[in-house]
C-alpha cells in the first residue's frame, strides 16, 4: 500500500505529464485543455530555452547570458534560481519537471508533451522506413507541427542565432525528404503549390527549385518550368553572381529535352507495402452539367463482383474544347473510394505535340512510379506492358491516358484485370471496344442551360440573372463550347478589370 510520500510523488509526477508545450510557432503551454498564460518576457524566454534544449542541461552560465545579456546582477545564481521558482509556480509543476541538474538546470519531458520533441521522433521514424508511402506519412505527420517559426512571440536578444538556424534547417530537409518521398511514389499532381511556397520561403535553395521544376515538367506544364528555371537563374546572377547548380542545370536539360525520365531518384520499395500512386490533377470548382455523362460513368465504372476478372475501359471522345478531360477528371475525384489502390494520370499530348507521347515512355513512367528502379525496367516495348499488367492484376486502380491519339497507342498502356481505364481523345478509338470490349461516351456541346450555368460560374450567377439576354447571346456565339465560354469569361473579366481601373483615373 502506498504511504503518504508516495501517493504525493505520483500525484506530481501525474500532474507533470499533463502539461503540454509547443514551441514551433507561437510558445504555447496547456495543462489538460486549459492553456497557462506566461506574461513575463524573462520567464516566456527562459522556458522557451529550456524547451528548446528539452532534456539536456541548460547551465547557469547559459541562463544567466539569456536573461541579462551583458549586464548580469551580482549573484547570477542566485537570480537564476528566484526566475526558475517563479516558472515552476506559473507552471504549477513539480521539481521531477524543471529540476536542478549539476551546473544548471534540465527540463525533463516526453516527446508527447512537446512538438519540437515529437517533430524529432517523426523524423527518426521516417528515417528507418523502408516504404516510400510510409515515410511520406511520417514526414507530413512531422511537418503538421510546425505553426510558424520557432518561439516567433518570445523575445530572445541573447539567444545564439545558431539554436534557431538548426531548426529552420531540420524543417527544411524534412520538407524535401517529403517532396522526394511523393515524387518516388508519384503522388505530384498536389506539390506544386507547396513547391511555390517553399522557393518563396528559402529562394537560394536551389533542391526545391529542381524538383519545382521536375514536377512542372511531369504535369505537361513544360512553358512553366521553363519559366521557373528562368526565373531562379536571373535571381542567383543578380543576388549572388553565380549560374544555377548542376542539379538546377540537369533539370532544366531535361525540360528542354522533354525528358519524361525519373523525377527523383530510383527506390525499390517493400513489396508488402505496395506504393498508391495518387496522380489525378486538380479538379475544376466550376465544373457544371453533364449529369447524364456522370450517371453513364457511374454505371459503366460501378464495382463488378468479386470474382469477375475483367478490365473496365471507356472511352470519352469528342471535338476540342468540349470538356472530355473535366468531365473525367471529375468523375474520378467524386469515385476516388472506388480506387483504393491508386489513379494513374498520364497526358499523352497527342494534340498538342507534333509526335505523341510513346507507349514506351508512358509505360516507364507508370513503372517508376509503382517503385520499380531504372535497371528493373525493360527495354522493350512488350516487356514493359507485360510488366505493367502484371504488377496492376488484381488492383483496383484507375488508369486515365488523356488526349490519345490512336489505339496502338493506348493498348500497350492497359493494366492487368480487376483495373478500370478512361480515355479521352478527339478520335473514337472503335478498336479498343473491338479488341477488349470497351464502352464509349460521345461529348457534344453543353445543353444551353448548363452553358449558361457554367458561364455564370466564371463571370458571376448575378451578373448573368440580370443581363440574362447578353449572356444567352454570348453563349450561343460561343457554340455553347466550355474552353470557348471560359476564354471569352477570362475577356470580360480583364474588361471589367480595366473599366474599374479607368473609372478611378483623376480627370
């Protein structure tokens, strides 16, 4: 039975292990889901530096250079130690917390009961993943405990710069280590707005700068990440007087080469933890009508039995500018649970290129990006979709291979049974129901009141409500096209834009 002592002494410690810091960011401290308010500047940053030096030693010397800079009182300890007294009492913790260690003082907590502590533990289990997907997990799980930049309300005028340059530097290389996890894996289609962030944060360094550029490549935005190495070529000239890196260099050959090589170094992954490409680009906010070509993907697409081992293919063909890669997209983002395996999103670009995207090189990318290395990778064509189908059998993924251009094309890039395909093209591909018995979904021009509802959506619904004749007539000049009435929205806009600007000109 535990006496007097001992119920007392696990009542703290208990009490201990309730409170809650974080430093990454604004200095917080909770016990339970109460938050303590520090107002002191001298106790707001002594407890910052003892939780930034979390169970290690912190000497009086260190303290005393803290809190008094070069103006100390004449019994530095004695000082120090009233201050740390008086942060127990804020704290309302016991000495098993903020104890006297030899020398200084040592704050002594769990890395549960600190972000910075719990960043750290993250980024070790990332370390030891030997799964792609995994690490990825653990990285992003890491980087969701930053809120800012470390202690940014506490004033520190004595602190040494370098406690806070490792920290920057640790957030940094956990961000790259997440990018290259997500390149490895080929989910890439959601870094760009990260990868602009982050150039914006840390301009000169120049690893995000390549793999912006690497991922602006991948996506078909080639005009872009010429742009972009264009753009942090001139900054180093201008801020440095020095040309771009070898690494910047390569990235920038291969955009001007259209190397649609590897994004990020080669990783074979654990085959017992398959990688889950998620490579669907954004879906539009003003997506509008087309039910019927919904419902018809909905019913062609729907789960087939257990024991059926067939291959779902639709092909959605139709003029340019109609919507076939929207309507696809789309309906992939509302079904994405049907695909727990994965989405593929290849552009083949066969209307945009003078030679289409060969189904040698498509297929690479889809290899690398299921974790199989460059040296697993065949050299033939038949090989390579041999291989494909037998890593796909059995998934349940979605494979959408836009803007094809012919069924040779688009037949070696079929995975292997239990997976659905969409296509998209200007042609109608009839072979392909032929040979694997495919469905096909014929787009035509918007029904006039789902024109007007799409238009309404990129100039304003009120705008069309009360010039409703304009924009009927401006809808039917537009062949009820969605690239036609988007062009011509984007004009308006600009319009409007320059009439406002005009209208506050001084006479």
């Amino acid at each position: 039975m535990l006496g007097v002592e001992d119920s007392s002494r696990n009542s703290r410690e208990k009490l201990d292990q309730d409170v809650e810091f974080a430093v990454l960011g604004a200095l917080t401290v909770k016990h339970g889901n109460q938050s303590i308010r520090i107002s002191s500047p001298k106790l707001r940053a002594l407890l910052s530096l003892l939780l930034l030096m979390a169970n290690r030693r912190v000497t009086i010397t260190q303290l005393t250079g803290l809190l008094w800079g070069d103006h100390p009182p004449e019994c530095p300890r004695r000082a120090v130690q009233l201050y740390v007294t008086r942060l127990r009492t804020v704290l309302g913790t016991s000495r098993t917390l903020l104890h006297t260690v030899p020398g200084g003082y040592q704050l002594t907590i769990k890395p549960s009961q600190l972000d910075l502590l719990g960043f750290e533990a993250k980024i070790a289990a990332a370390a030891s993943c030997r799964d792609d997907y995994e690490r990825a997990l653990q990285l992003d799980a890491a980087l969701e405990l930053w809120r800012g930049e470390p202690c940014e309300d506490v004033a520190f005028d004595n602190l040494p710069s370098a406690d806070f340059h490792r920290l920057t530097e640790a957030r940094l290389q956990a961000e790259e280590d997440y990018v290259e996890a997500k390149l490895r894996i080929g989910e890439y289609g959601d870094l760009v707005s990260r990868l602009r962030r982050l150039t914006a944060d840390a301009p000169l360094r120049e690893r995000f700068w390549v793999q912006l550029i690497s991922v602006l490549h991948a996506l078909g935005r080639q005009a872009e990440a010429l742009a972009t190495y264009a753009s942090i070529a001139s900054r180093l000239a201008d801020e440095l007087g020095v040309h771009p890196g070898e690494e910047l260099r390569a990235a920038h050959q291969r955009v001007l080469a259209d190397d649609v090589g590897p994004l990020a170094p080669s990783h074979r992954t654990d085959p017992t933890h398959p990688v889950v490409p998620r490579q669907l680009p954004p879906d539009t906010a003003k997506f509008s009508g087309r039910g019927a070509h919904l419902a018809r993907l909905d019913k062609l697409m729907s789960p087939v039995d257990t024991g059926t081992r067939s291959l779902r293919l639709v092909t959605v063909d139709g003029g340019p500018g109609m919507g076939k890669t929207a309507l696809a997209v789309h309906w992939a983002h509302r079904k994405d649970h049907l695909f727990p395996d994965g989405q593929f999103f290849i552009n083949l670009r066969s209307a945009t290129r003078s030679t289409p995207i060969e189904a040698r090189d498509a297929l690479g990318t889809m290899l690398r990006s299921l974790g199989r290395s460059r040296s697993e990778i065949p050299d033939e064509l038949d090989e390579r979709a041999a291989l494909f189908r037998t890593i796909t059998a059995g998934r349940r993924m979605l494979i959408l291979l836009d803007d094809a251009d012919t069924f040779t094309q688009v037949a070696p890039l079929l995975p292997g049974p239990g997976n659905s395909v969409i296509i998209t093209s200007r042609n109608k591909l009839r072979d392909l129901a032929t040979a694997y018995g495919g469905e096909r979904i014929a787009m035509d021009v918007l029904m006039h009141h789902e024109a007007m509802e799409l238009f309404g959506k990129f100039v304003g619904s009120e705008l069309v409500e009360t010039e409703r004749g304009a924009a009927a007539s401006i809808v039917g000049y537009c062949g009820n096209l969605p690239l036609s009435l988007a062009a011509v929205a984007e004009c308006i806009r600009d319009i409007a834009t320059t009439r406002q600007f005009v209208q506050r000109l001084p006479v």
